[in-house]
C-alpha cells in the first residue's frame, strides 16, 4: 500500500490548491472595496481584527518568555552526565545527514567541527555528507578534503552524490535527502547487519548547521525518555545566528523572528510540525519511505508523510537546546533583500501541504476527526494570517480612515485613537522581542564594532515595514502561485560570512 502523502505531487488537487491564495486575495480586495462602500463597516472590522491581534501578541509573548526560560535552563544543564544515568544510551546511535550544493568547505567544515567537538561519544555519530551532481567536481574535491580532515572523527563519515534528472524529482535537498538516505540503508544493512532501526536517531540539518554541544547527549536523553518514542520528531530551536552581527538589518529581524515564531510553537506542541533542521527516528524513515523527492518544503512535508502514514499518531517533541545556523546573506546589500525574500516565499511554499492534508484526511477514517478539524485549521489560519495581518494592520485598515476624514460621527473620529492605543499595547511585543534577542546572540566578533549593539536595538523600528515587504508579499506570492499552478521549485539559500551589512 503507497503512502498517502506521496499523493501530493503538484497539479493532482487543483480545487485545494487555489482555496489558500482565494481568500487572501477575497480578503484584500473586500478590504479595498468596503472601505468605499461602506466605510463605517470597515472600520468596526478594523477595530474588531486589531484587538484580536492584540491578543494574539499577548498570547505570542507569553508562550515565547515560557519557551525562553525552558531554553536557558536546558542550556545550563549537563546533559552528558544525565543521559549517562539512562541504562541503555549507549545503544542510540545518532544518523546526521548534511545535504550540500555549492556550500563553501569553510561552512561544512565548521558543520562537522560542531559535531566532532560535542559533549558527547563522537563515535556513536555517523556523518552522511551528502552532494549533488550538478556540483561534481566542487563536491568531490571537498568531500575528499574533508574526509582526510575528519575520517577518524566519527563512527562512520559517508559520502554520497545525488545523480542529475533522476525521474519523478525535482532538484533539491528532499530528492538529495531521500537519495543519500537510500544509500546508508544499503551500507548499514550490508556492513551494520546488527544495528537495530529502532536504536537510530536520524537527524537532517542543514550544511551550515553547528549544534549546541549538549545537542545529542539531550536528545538521546529524550529519545530514551519520550513515551511511544518512535511516533515522535524532535524539533530544537532554530537560531539564524552564524553570521548574525554582519547581516543586513532586515535579514536579522526576520531571522529574530522565525526564531521566536518557533519558540512559541514549542511551548504548543500539539501545533507543532518539523521546521528547518530537526531529528526524527529512523525507523519511521524507513517506514515512510524517506523524503518525499517532488516537493519544496519536505523539512514540514516529512512531518505529514509520518502523521499520514501512522494515521494521526505522530507528533512532535520538543527540544529546548539550539541548532545555529546563517542568516540569509548576499553579496551586496540590495542582494541580501533579494535572498531574504526568497527564502520567506520559499518557507511560505509550506502552504503546498494544505491539499495533500484535504485528500489524505478524506481517505483516511483512522484519524480522529477532531485532529482533521485541528491540523487543517491550523495550517489555513497560518497561512492565511501570514498573507493578510500585515497588509491589514500597516496599510489597508487605514483606507476608510482616510476615506471618511471629516465625518462627525463619533466611531469614525474615535477610531484613530482607538486604533493608536490599540497599536502601542501591541507593541509591548516588539519590546520584548527585542530585549530576548540580545540574550541569544552568539559573542560579537572582535572585527564588528561595539556600536552595533545598539544597532541590534534599534533595528526592531524596522518592523513594520519587514512584517510587509518580507512577510506579507511572500506568503502572498507563494500563494497566488500555487492557486494559478506556478509551482515553486527549490532556491537553495545563499551562504555568505564575514561582510558587514549593517
């Protein structure tokens, strides 16, 4: 029997696929419309939508605080001597898959020093360094450099090359993953025959990844922990923080941001899907058939193929430790904003799971109907809050103000009062955001100024217009593409450390 969420490829489920980009774009252009029409009515929803925002940003930085306490304990404790206590660690061994294309061997070189340098038996890891055709010969040079560096570092270094136009895939890191994680199987069945599935912990980060050096003493721990273990990924916080002191301000307000977003979502674990690098069982790897190789977004995709395939019984753990990783960079500027915009409509294309989920869910009655009702809405609502809040709240809810200027009546000459303190309450979260992202920035390298510092503040005065031009318009984007089956391909994020974009 085939996997449901293999029924995803793109084209197959037209009428879901436009329902995401249908109401943003239902709601942006009533919001235009009834500004005209009927003014008044436009600004009691204005009111009403900012005060639900209001909310939500209470609730945001409640749950973000919870996570960050969670996480500045985690990271004080010595994980090592406590996964030492549980009877049966040594068992666990740790499966690091680094898909790379066209990565500098500074940057993969770091990736495998963090992993060689962990407070943990460095022999327990086996390391796929995983490249790709395309860039044969920068990758074979590489791998080989790389192997003379770090072949006694690990249990196993494994190198493997994703061939060129393989049918049924589109080029990137899924088809590269899903590749390499074909070729271990092979290896360790052959060479490993007494490694049992269920003692591997997969994990699939990216190749500018450093961990946390407790990051694999903690999650054996709760891998040994965790009840019904292998029903569960283990999703660390993602922090874009590299090359955080020399990126663009934009860049580093919305890395902020994506940090924090999955802050809170940690605090909600029954929201919670994969994002970024993570780790999963083996096993369920196995069981799936490893990544899905036709699809943009397979970090979340390989989340859904495991809730699908184990009919709703299969969550998320979280991990309150980091996996550090680059900020998006470019080589000027301007190209720095080009990347960052890329890279958000690339996370957006996340919306390309809301059809498959419509299909899968109808097919499938094992699943409880309320996680049905749960998972689909918290996936449209997501997305459908990420293409319009912005726009909503910075621009569009101030159109009927501006259409009914000078009118007597008392809701329209109250509203932009109401309005203004509406907005300086939510700002308590800005506020806050700003405070806590001082308290996760990695040291300030010696070549970067002190001043920066207040830079790093200062900043978050860029947050409206970030929320916009690299928020709002990419979820859009994204959106309206899959509605008008413009299928997004792969854009694998560009790398670049060491220049000073401040």
């Amino acid at each position: 029997m085939s996997d449901p969420a293999r029924v995803g490829a793109y084209g197959r489920h037209r009428l879901w696929e436009v329902v995401p980009g249908l109401l943003v774009w239902t709601t942006l252009v009533l919001s235009i419309v009834l500004s005209f029409a009927v003014p008044t009515a436009a600004i009691v929803f204005i009111i009403v939508f900012d005060l639900f925002w209001l909310f939500r940003v209470a609730y945001f930085t409640i749950f973000l605080f919870a996570s960050w306490r969670r996480y500045r304990w985690t990271a004080r404790t010595d994980w090592w001597a406590e996964v030492q206590k549980e009877p049966t660690w040594e068992r666990v061994r740790h499966l690091i898959f680094l898909p790379t294309y066209k990565e500098g061997t500074d940057i993969l070189r770091e990736a495998l020093r963090s992993l060689a340098a962990s407070r943990y038996d460095a022999h327990k890891l086996i390391v796929v360094l995983a490249g790709e055709a395309r860039d044969r010969e920068r990758f074979r040079a590489q791998a080989a450099e790389l192997e003379r560096e770090f072949a006694d570092a690990f249990s196993r270094l494994i190198v493997t090359e994703h061939p060129e136009d393989l049918p049924d895939e589109i080029p990137g890191k899924g088809s590269n993953l899903h590749w390499s994680a074909t070729v271990v199987k092979g290896i360790l069945e052959r060479e490993e025959p007494d490694l049992t599935p269920e003692d591997v912990v997969a994990s699939s980060f990216d190749a500018d990844t450093t961990v946390h050096p407790h990051y694999f003493a903690h999650l054996t721990w709760l891998y040994l922990r965790t009840p019904d273990r292998l029903h569960t990924s283990y999703q660390p916080v993602a922090l874009f923080s590299n090359n955080i002191w020399t990126a663009a301000a934009p860049v580093r307000i919305a890395a902020f941001g994506t940090t924090f977003w999955l802050m809170t979502e940690l605090a909600r674990p029954e929201r919670l899907w994969t994002f970024s690098s993570h780790s999963m069982p083996w096993k369920m790897l196995l069981d799936v058939g490893f990544w899905q190789k036709d699809v943009v977004s397979e970090d979340s995709r390989i989340f859904l193929q495991a809730f699908l395939h184990y009919h709703g019984n299969y969550r998320v753990t979280p991990v309150y430790l980091p996996v550090s990783m680059d900020s998006v960079g470019g080589t000027s500027y301007r190209e720095s904003l080009k990347a960052l915009y890329r890279q958000q409509r690339r996370w957006a294309w996340g919306v390309e799971h809301f059809p498959v989920m419509v299909k899968a869910f109808r097919k499938d009655p094992l699943i409880p109907r309320r996680k049905k009702i749960q998972y689909l809405w918290n996936h449209l609502e997501g997305m459908y809050t990420w293409a319009t809040a912005p726009l909503l709240i910075f621009i569009l809810g101030r159109l009927p103000l501006y259409v009914t200027a000078g009118s007597e009546s008392a809701l329209i000459q109250a509203a932009p009062f109401t309005l203004q303190w509406i907005m300086r309450l939510a700002m308590t979260g800005v506020f806050v955001s700003a405070i806590l992202s001082l308290t996760i920035l990695p040291p300030r390298p010696k070549s970067v100024h002190a001043s920066t510092w207040i830079v790093m503040l200062l900043q978050w005065m860029l947050l409206p217009v970030t929320f916009v031009v690299f928020g709002a318009l990419p979820a859009i984007d994204a959106q309206t593409r899959l509605m008008l089956g413009k299928y997004l391909g792969f854009n694998v994020t560009t790398k670049v450390r060491g220049t000073k974009k401040t």
